[in-house]
C-alpha cells in the first residue's frame, strides 16, 4: 500500500529533459478509442506522433516475449506498442499514472528499465491525473511540447474532450441499434463512418457538433423497435474493457447474437471524472454509485476496477439488467477478488454472470462457445419474465 506522495513519486519514470523540444517524437500505448483525444491534443500543442499499430498478435509476441511471465497482460501490449513506436522514430513516452495497490502503479517504472536495457534512448513522461487533476497533466504536456499559448491548450483539450464523448456515444449507439437493426451491418457501418470523421475533424466548433450528428445519424436506421432484445453488462478490468483486440471484440459476439451490450466504463465518463475539477463535477460519479451499490458485499475499493464490477452488477441486477459479463486479464489482483465475490452477488441478486478470463493463450472459439451457451440461458429468462408479466396483464 502506498501512504506517502514520497513513496508514490519513486514509483514514476524519471523524466529526461535532455531531447530538444524540435526534435521529439511523441507516442503513447494504444488502448480502445484515446487515440482520438491524445491525438487532437498533441498535435495542437504543434508535437510530432507516431502512433503504434493497432494491437495485434505480432504486438502480444514482443510484449510477451521481453516481459516478465507473471506481469499482466496489459502491460505486455503496453510495452510492446513503446517498441513498436520507439522503432518507428518516437523518443517521447507518454503514459498516465495511477496511485493504488495493484500492479498499475509499476507500470512505467518498469517499462522505462526493460526498455533502457533494451537500448532505446528517450524520455518517458509520465502524470497522474487522479492526484492533481489538470495540475500534473498540463505540466506533462509542457514538458513534451514547451507549448505556451493557451489558445492551443484549450483547443487541445476541447476538441479531446469532445471527440472522445462522440466516439463513445456512437459506440453506445452501435450497442442499442445491432441487436435491432432490420439490414445486418447497418450499425457497424455508421459507427466506422463516424470514426472516420470524428478522427478527421479538427475544428473546435466542428467537434462541438460531432456528438449531436453522430445521435441524427443513429436514429435513421432502421430497426424492430418491438424485438425482445436481453441486456447485459459488460464490466471488469479498464484495459480490457476498451482494447478490442485483447477482448476478442465481445460487444459484436455479443450484438451478433441478438443481445444488447452496455459497457460500463467508457473513457470520457472516466476522463470527465477525473480530469474536471469537483467543484464542477455536480452528478454522482460511476465509482461512487459502485461503492453506494457494493456495500453489501465490500467495505472499501482495493484497487483497479474490483468495486466497479461488484457495484455494477449489484445495479444492474436491480434495474432490470438480465445478466453479467464480467471480464480480466489472467492474473488481475483486483478482478480475482470480484470474480471471488461475484458468485455470492449472483446467487443473493438472481442474474446470472459469466467470467471471461483472457490471457495470451486464449483461443477465441472457446470463449464465443461459452458466450452462446451463456446468452441462451439469458435470453430463456428473458422470455420466461416477459411471459409471466404478459399473464398478469391478462389477469
Ligand atoms: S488492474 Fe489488473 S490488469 Fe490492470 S494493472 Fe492492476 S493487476 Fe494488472
């Protein structure tokens, strides 16, 4: 456990001011849609990118491969997306920091060593959004770019900030239209278009709009407003939940199979949380209805997202969700204490909850065969509760 700033401050890479501002190439780990916002930022405070592929088994294999075989998986494609892109020309690291007791708050101190033994040479900068807000990040922006014009942080972070609620509202919107879609492939169609545009528009005003445009263009596809469609969460470790290649694309098996997904972390509910000041933060935050929701079942959060998963299965089964995808990488401190407590909230809340443990080995027909079994089981309960409130009515 952490106690001190002292203690916590050992725990970061130490920055290199030694790369002249001109010449730095800047890069971050890939992780689900933040290369949206990264990008839109960085590139307004006028800095070069290089962005790592998309993860890939190529990108698992160097992770694994210059990893210590215990670490988590995360950090394997984190530290294979800084080789990727170091090979690429980038010498400027960016990553964030959290405090807390799990492995997270090793992440960069780690990687900086593994990569230095490597032979790389560059800097790896690193902030924790969570212990000062803005404070830490604009100062690691500073210390990349050298960047003073306020004009050009504020477009950085405005448009940031929005295109990253556009993109995970076209993704909550591929969620609700896929099961329902009267023209199979509609859904995902919109959804890559506005990718397409969202990534393309630069403008602050033009992505102030993006999310109203985005919700238009939803609503124009055609669908069974009348089909039985279950909803399940899909919840567990942050990384996971956002990287699509390490959780196999679960939201479209999922979707395909005509059931309506909702994740429960999405970036900018994440990024909102932890970047706008508290004074302005007005709504009861995601973490916080966990820890309201969980308290049956734990006393405090220990780290990564263990109370998010307990609290949001706890909400879900009491508002009307009809059953639980929880989902962690091999070895997770955090999610194996809820996937140790999960079983008590299934029994004790009636859902049903499947546990997806996914790691370098895991082949994906395994996991889509137990995806249907278990969707099965929730679409009969579904239909068994449809039914029984039917009868009633005609009672
Ligand atoms: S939350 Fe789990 S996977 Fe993520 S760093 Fe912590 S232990 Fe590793």
């Amino acid at each position: 456990m952490i106690n001190t700033d002292d203690e916590q401050q050992k725990r970061y890479a130490v920055m290199d001011d030694t790369i002249p501002t001109k010449e730095r190439i800047i890069a971050w780990p890939r992780m689900g849609n933040i290369d949206l916002s990264m990008e839109a930022l960085v590139s307004s405070l006028g800095a070069k990118i290089v962005m790592p592929p998309q993860n890939t088994n190529e990108a698992l294999e160097i992770g694994v491969k210059n990893s210590i075989e215990g670490i988590c998986l995360p950090y394997k494609l984190n530290l294979a997306n800084y080789v990727m892109a170091l090979e690429q020309g980038a010498n400027t690291l960016m990553m964030f920091q959290a405090p807390g007791s799990c492995r997270f708050g090793n992440y960069t101190k780690m990687a900086q060593k593994t990569l230095k033994k490597m032979g790389y040479k560059f800097d790896m900068c690193v902030f924790d959004m969570y212990q000062s807000k803005m404070k830490q990040t604009l100062a690691a922006f500073w210390h990349v770019t050298r960047c003073i014009n306020p004009f050009r942080y504020y477009k950085g972070f405005s448009t940031g900030f929005n295109k990253a609620f556009a993109i995970d509202t076209a993704e909550r919107l591929l969620f609700y239209t896929r099961p329902r879609e009267l023209n199979k492939g509609d859904a995902e169609k919109c959804y890559k278009k506005w990718y397409q545009i969202i990534r393309e528009t630069t403008s602050i005003s033009g992505c102030k709009k993006l999310k109203k445009q985005v919700i238009e263009d939803f609503k124009k596809i055609p669908i069974d407003k009348d089909k039985i469609v279950p909803k399940v969460y899909l919840l567990g470790e942050f990384f996971v939940l956002l990287d699509p290649y390490t959780n196999q694309e679960i939201e479209k098996t999922v979707g395909d199979l005509g059931v309506e997904v909702q994740r429960q972390i999405f970036f900018s509910d994440w990024l909102e949380h932890v970047l706008k000041p508290s004074l302005f933060y007005k709504k009861e935050s995601h973490r916080e209805r966990c820890v309201r929701y969980a308290k049956d079942y734990m006393k405090r959060a220990i780290g990564g997202e263990c109370i998010e998963t307990v609290g949001d299965t706890v909400y879900g089964a009491r508002n009307g969700v009809d059953g639980i995808i929880h989902i962690m990488p091999f070895s997770c401190m955090p999610e194996i204490v809820a996937q140790n407590i999960l079983p008590k909230v299934s029994k004790k809340e009636d859902i049903p909850v499947l546990e997806l443990v996914l790691d370098e080995q895991t082949g994906k027909a395994g996991n889509i065969t137990r995806i249907e079994a278990f969707i099965d089981l929730v679409k009969r309960r579904k239909l068994r509760e449809v039914n029984k409130n039917d009868n009633k009515i005609k009672k």
